[in-house]
C-alpha cells in the first residue's frame, strides 16, 4: 500500500538550533513529495515541493528539504528556528494506484520552537 | 483574490440532520478536494474533482455526496448527520492533478462541523 510516514508526534527545539522534521514515504514509481505547515485555526500553507533533479530543494520562510531516494526519505529542515514556527507539519505525496492520481497526506508533527 | 474560500466556518448539527458545506476557489484551478481533519489521524480525502465535470471517492466516502458545480464551486453534503462526522473539513484546490507536473495544493480555512 502507498503510504506517507511521520514517525514523531512533537519535535521540540530551542530557538536558533537547526530543526528536522522526519517523513518517509512508500510509493511505487517516482514521487511527487510536498511539505505543507498549518498554524492554529488556520488551513495547510504549502512550503516546497520535489519532483525532480536537486536532491536539496529550498522552499518558503528559510525551510528546505532533502529527498533521499535510497531510504524513501523527504525531512524538513531549518538551519536555525524561531518560535514563529511552531507550527503542526504535513508530509504529502502524490501517488498513483490503476492509473489514479491522489494525493497522501502523514499525520502530521508538531513543531515546539522554545525560547 | 481571496484563494479558497469555505462557507460556514462553524456549524453544529443534531444526529441525522443535512447540510452542504461550500467551497469556491478563484484561481481557475481544474482540480478540487474535500479532506476531513481528525486528532491524529491528518487529512483523509474525503472525494476530490480531477476537472470539471468529474468527481471521485476518496478514502472516506461513506456518508458523503458532493458536486462540482462549475469550474470555481466544490460542495459537500452530508444527507444525513452522524457524531462520527464531527470534525474540521477543508476545501482545496489545485491547478492540475493529472500528468507528469504535479502542482501544490492551496487551501481554505476550514469548517468546523459538531454532530450532537
């Protein structure tokens, strides 16, 4: 079955320190993978995408992602955090199931950037 | 350009009742979808609309109907109100879902339903 993974519930991390946020995904042929952020009472923001090329892909608000084809990984990152990020995090992919496109969403984790 | 606007954003209904929650978007986007939060368990996709015209089950059909009614105007209705239909519904819409690009989504603020 085609399935997106968010492993931890909460992240918790100083402000200033780097931050990850981990997603893996199980999908059959090339991935289509998305970050996307929702503050409170508010619906999902898109943060980047990948699709192709660069394994590094750069996306809103200093966040960048790094898709690693060999462990089907797509983590979130931030060199530095603040507490404007807190924030809960989706993972998405789009996958394709007997020629049907649709899009995977994780469960999502919740970022706590501490000052 | 207001992106992806849902109408109501709070609703409370008694078990068995109906209603349609609305979703307009004016981004002249093909594709459309209808997604319910829940506590831990992220978004399911509720049925989505490749293109006008079309619409498709998702992953939580059951219990649900909607129509695309043009281009701009995705509804949901719940024929009949169960309090395992409480929860935070989402419209979105996206410019494609079909082929080789794959687009983001863009989302609306949500609907808050409570089923008594």
């Amino acid at each position: 079955a085609q399935s997106v993974a968010q492993p931890e519930d909460q992240v918790n991390v100083a402000e200033g320190n780097p931050l990850t946020v981990k997603c893996t995904y199980s999908v059959s042929g090339n991935p289509y993978l998305f970050w996307y952020v929702q503050y409170p009472n508010r619906g999902l923001q898109f943060l980047l995408k990948y699709i192709t090329g660069d394994n590094l892909v750069k996306g809103s608000y200093g966040f960048e992602a790094e898709f690693n084809k060999s462990q089907t990984s797509f983590h979130l990152k931030k060199p530095s955090a603040l507490v404007s990020d807190s924030a809960l995090y989706f993972c998405a992919v789009r996958a394709v199931t007997s020629g049907t496109y649709k899009y995977i969403f994780g469960t999502g984790t919740r970022l706590k950037v501490l000052a | 350009n207001a992106g992806v606007t849902q109408t109501p954003k709070f609703q409370v209904l008694k078990t068995g009742q109906s209603m349609t929650l609305q979703c307009a978007q004016d981004m002249n986007h093909n594709s459309m979808y209808w997604y319910r939060q829940d506590p831990g368990m992220g978004l399911r996709l509720i049925y989505y609309s490749a293109s006008e015209g079309t619409t498709d089950k998702g992953e939580v059909p059951n219990g649900y109907n909607v129509s695309r009614l043009n281009k701009r105007e995705f509804s949901l209705r719940l024929e009949s109100a169960a309090p395992s239909q409480t929860s935070v519904y989402f419209c979105a819409s996206s410019e494609a879902l079909l082929g080789w690009e794959s687009y983001e989504q863009y989302f609306g603020p949500g609907t808050r339903l409570t089923v008594t």
